[in-house]
C-alpha cells in the first residue's frame, strides 16, 4: 500500500509499481470517475469550453499536483503514467480480455505473473458516457507538444490496444502508477 492504495509490481523492467484501481474506484472493476486532460476535478459536460487547458501549450504533467489528479487525489508518489509507461505495460506484459466482477476489460499480466484488472470504463464526451463496456481510454501524462489540443493516452477493446493521442476536453480514466 501507498497512502492507503493498494498496488501491484508487475515485474517491469521500470520498477514501476501500477495501482490495482482507477481513481475514484474503490474495487478494480469499477470504472472510477472520469477527468478531462490536465484537470483534477470531474464535471457534468465535457467540452473545450470548460477544459481548462485545451488549447494551452503544456509540458509533461507527471507529478504536477496542479494538473495531475493521481498526484492530488491520492497524493505520496502516486501520479499519471507517462507515454512511455503505457508503452512499456503493453511491450512487456501478457493481455487478455476477460470478464471480473461483471466488468469487461482486460487482464494485464507482467512479466513476473502478477496483474492488473483495467475495466473497459468507455469515455465522457458532452454529458453522455460512451463505449462503456466495450473499450477503454486511459490518460497519460505526456501531450502532444505539437498540438496544443491533445494528448496521449492508453486506448484498448477486445481485438486491439495501442497508445494514441486525442482531444484533452473529453473525460477518461486515470490508473495511477508509483516508483
């Protein structure tokens, strides 16, 4: 445990230690509550006009207790993954889709045999909720420096999973990670 939340070592070549649960979560299958990029706090509506920072030019946010809600929340050590740790988790881990607690979503196993459950909890956009069920959209730390309107986050459904980029107003989980 780290300041009351529980982890898993995965046996990455990080070191890095992943939480069992998202925040806002109390058990691993549960969606948790969902956040626009940047923003430690939830809402209603999802949009550019109440994001905070789209449109701003913003480096890493890991750690940042201003930007980065696992840090906040939780705080100690806990904070957003970076691109390169989803990157990692994906490289260096066995997944497979299964069904915990009547939740879809995907059993991700180090390289040491111990794993994480990462529920399929969908996306917000305006006031609705989509895909629930049937993929999930993670944040990173890490925007695109490129484009002031994005940023990088761990995107996963039944047949694929890869780290992608998308717009920073849309409300997504966050699974925080700990050295």
């Amino acid at each position: 445990m780290i300041n009351g939340h529980e982890y898993v070592d995965l046996g990455l070549p990080s070191g890095l230690k992943w939480a069992t649960c998202n925040v806002g979560a109390s058990l691993p299958e549960e969606c948790g509550d969902y956040y626009a990029w940047a923003e430690v706090e939830t809402k209603s509506t999802y949009s550019g006009e109440n994001c905070v920072t789209y449109g701003k030019n913003m480096s890493d946010i890991s750690g940042n207790t201003t930007y980065d809600v696992a840090r906040k929340k939780w705080g100690s050590s806990w904070r957003l993954p970076t691109r390169a740790e989803f990157q990692e988790l994906l490289d260096k881990c066995k997944w497979e889709w299964t069904t915990q607690g009547g939740k879809e979503g995907y059993k991700v196993i180090g390289p040491n045999g111990n794993s994480i459950f990462l529920p399929a909890a969908g996306y917000c956009d305006g006031s609705s909720l989509y895909g629930a069920g049937e993929s999930g959209y993670y944040w990173s730390s890490t925007p695109i420096e490129s484009y002031v309107y994005d940023a990088y986050g761990l995107y996963f459904g039944i047949s694929y999973r890869n780290v992608y980029w998308s717009i920073c107003d849309d409300g997504r989980s966050v699974r925080p990670v700990s050295e």
